[in-house]
C-alpha cells in the first residue's frame, strides 16, 4: 500500500522530530546556540545550529542534516530549507540565510 504524502504533511513530520530531539537551546546577545542535549552543552559539546539576528543567518551542522535526510530521504538543500523553517518556530527573529557544511 502506497502513501502519498504532502509537503506540508512532511514538514510537520520533520518538525515533530526535531521537537522530540529534545536540543538544549540557549539565547545569547545576537542569537541562539542549540547543542545535542543539556548534557552536550555542559560537557562542552559541538554545537549544531547557531542562529545570528546581526547576520540574519543560521549555521546547522552536517550531522543533524544528514541525520533528518537521511531518515526522511530528502536532498540536503530542501532538508536545510526545511530545518530552516522549525528554526523560525523557535527563535524570536526571523532568519532568511541558511548554511551547512555538508
């Protein structure tokens, strides 16, 4: 049995997921930072998304692009523009730039 799924349907799949992954946020003067986990961050772990209102971009890392690509088999480019979008749910700007380094 086959399923079609819509774009939006989609985003909203992905958007729970990143929900449920539980990323430790912290603002900072010009933005926010997201780590892993509390833990990560504590332990002083890699940072996989930065968010700057100065700059109006947003750096998300290659291992949190892979990872939501791979699961959801999306091209990197519309998994970022996707992972862009729950970003702007959960900051208090809005970003327009967003990069990786896949």
């Amino acid at each position: 049995m086959k399923y079609l799924i819509t774009q939006s349907q989609l985003n909203k799949i992905i958007f729970r997921y990143l929900d449920k992954r539980g990323l430790y946020k912290m603002g900072y003067y010009n933005g926010y930072v997201f780590w892993e986990s509390k833990e990560s961050w504590e332990s002083g772990g890699y940072i996989i998304i930065t968010a700057n209102r100065d700059r109006n971009d947003c750096f998300v890392s290659s291992d949190l692009l892979v990872e939501v690509a791979t699961m959801f088999s999306l091209e990197l480019s519309n998994c970022l523009d996707i992972i862009g979008e729950w970003i702007n749910t959960q900051i208090d700007f809005n970003i327009e730039y967003f990069f990786s380094d896949y």
